[in-house]
C-alpha cells in the first residue's frame, strides 16, 4: 500500500533536499533524492521547484559542468522558514496519525 502525497509534504522534502546542501544542487539530483523516499517523476517535481521558486523558498543560478549548463537551487531564507514551520506542522501530524493508528492517546 502506497500513501498518496499532498502538495504540502513534496514541498517538504523538496525544501529539505535541498537545505541539505549548502551550495545548493541541481535538478536531477534533488529528484533521485526525494525518489529514495517517495515514488514520484520528473515531471512532478520540476514545476515544484519552479513553483518554490516562484514563492521566493529557493533561489537558482546556473554552473557549467561537462561542457553543458546545470541548474543549481539554493534555500534562501524565507525558504528555511517555510521548511521550519512544515518540519513543526509534521511532527504535530505524525503524533496525531500514530495516535489514530497506535492507539496512542493524551
């Protein structure tokens, strides 16, 4: 069984691949990184990043490797805040899903 994976979670992980790397990293890159965890493609993840672009979480620059340009995404630090309120958000929801299922109660 496969959980289905909302828009607020992809952007999650996304922001934590790529806070991982102080130097930021490339597009290929952070999609085998978010695969390790999740089965999701390429063309899911590209406008993700375009999107948190957009909303000013990451920054992008381009560096030349194997003769060809590569396009590099950095967290900025609105970025790194939106990931710290999704890291709290997260631990309030997984407290609350192992509750449900664990039998876990306050």
């Amino acid at each position: 069984m496969s959980f289905t994976t909302g828009t607020a979670l992809l952007d999650a992980v996304v922001l934590a691949v790529v806070s991982g790397e102080t130097e930021g990293t490339y597009g290929y890159k952070i999609t085998q990184d978010v695969r390790s965890i999740m089965d999701v493609s390429e063309s899911t993840l590209y406008p993700v990043l375009r999107r948190l672009q957009k909303d000013g979480c990451l920054e992008t620059y381009d560096r030349e490797y194997a003769g060809r340009n590569r396009r590099y995404y950095k967290i900025t630090p609105n970025g790194m805040i939106q990931l710290d309120e999704y890291r709290r958000e997260w631990l309030t929801y997984r407290k609350d899903i192992e509750g449900m299922l664990f039998g876990k109660g306050e």
